[in-house]
C-alpha cells in the first residue's frame, strides 16, 4: 500500500502547466500513431505484399488501434490523479470534521 501511495505522490507535485502539456500531447502523439501505420502500410503494400489496398487498410488499422492506446493511456493516468486528489481532499476534508472541535 505504501508502495502505491509512494507512485503517486509525484502525479501530485507536478507543474500545472506540465498536465496540460501532457494531455495536450495525445493529440500529436495520435495523429503520428496513425501516420505511420498508414505510412507503414503504403510500404508494405508497395514493396513487400503487393495485396492492394488491403495492407494499407491493415496498417491504418494499427494505426488507429495505436492511437486509441494512447488515448486509454492517458485517460487512465488522468483518473489516477484525479482519484489520488480527491483522496487528499477527503483527508484533509476528514481530519478538519472532528465532532470534538465544534
């Protein structure tokens, strides 16, 4: 359990402008995904299989799938920060409820 929390203290201590620039790059990182699977399948088809347009549309394909894994990447990551914030929230939410204070 300490092991887990000792990951994500440092989801927390990142720059504000560092999650932005992290989630904005899942847009650059998608459209390069998929260019070089349909680059790469245009090659394929041209130089090795000859199977037209099959081997471009199989290399579009991973392409794709390549580009939604960095989106679930991504998304995953997102919701663990969120998850450990609210956590911390709710910690100190918690030891600020004492009945005793009041």
């Amino acid at each position: 359990m300490t092991e887990r929390r000792r990951k994500r203290e440092p989801l927390l201590k990142q720059a504000g402008w560092f999650q932005l620039a992290e989630a904005g790059s899942v847009g650059i990182e998608m459209a390069v995904a998929i260019a070089i699977g349909a680059f790469g399948g245009m090659y394929l088809e041209r130089h090795v299989t000859h199977w037209a347009p099959w081997t471009s549309y199989i290399g579009l394909g991973v392409g794709i799938g390549a580009a939604g894994l960095a989106v679930v990447r991504t998304a995953r990551k997102f919701s663990a920060r969120i998850e450990a914030e609210e956590r911390a929230a709710g910690q100190s939410h918690e030891s600020n409820d004492d009945p005793e204070v009041r």
